[in-house]
C-alpha cells in the first residue's frame, strides 16, 4: 500500500487515524497516537490464524471492533500487509469498511 491511497483512506470521513503494518507486526506507517491501540493493530494478524484454525471460522480478512463511546476501529488482514483504521464512533462501520475497499482494491 502506497502513500497516497493511505492519504485516500485518511481523507474518508470520520477517518481518525490509520496504521499500516507488515506481516510480522512491525509498524510501517502510523497516524494514530496511541501506542496501545497500534500495538493491537500489529498483534492481530499474528495471532489470526490461530484464531481461524481454533474457531474453524475460515480466513479472517477484516475485524470490527464497536464500543458503545470509543472510537471504532477496523482491522484490514493480509498476508503481506495489514491496515488499522481507526474512526468516529457515530459512523457507519459498514459503510466506511465499502469506501475503505474501494480505495484498497482500486
């Protein structure tokens, strides 16, 4: 993922911030400040396919994450790459998760 379709997904609305990692968990690119929440980014795809193989849920690609007065975030899993991106939390998870696709895949 490129700088400019980062800049893309930053400039959607109710986007707070977005980090990039690589498949090791090591921090590529970061707009977010938390440190924690950046920490959690780069675990995740490392413990996904423990997740997969344990729940027979087949390949995770995307996590959501909802709390009722956080903000929300949502995880983008590759295996080359993954995306966190953090947002507003009166937003439309589904509708911000389409406009975020959009950009990767165009």
């Amino acid at each position: 993922m490129n700088p400019e379709m980062l800049g893309k997904i930053t400039a959607i609305k109710g986007v707070i911030g977005v980090t990039l990692t690589d498949p090791y968990g090591e921090l590529l690119s970061s707009s977010i400040d938390d440190e924690k929440v950046n920490e959690f980014i780069a675990f995740l795809p490392g413990i996904t396919p423990v997740i997969e193989e344990g729940l027979g849920l087949g390949v995770v690609s995307q996590v959501m994450l909802k709390g009722p007065q956080l903000d929300n975030l949502t995880i983008f899993i590759d295996k080359g790459q993954s995306l966190g991106v953090q947002s507003e939390p009166r937003g439309s998870m589904q509708v911000l998760s389409r406009q975020i696709k959009e950009v990767i895949t165009s």
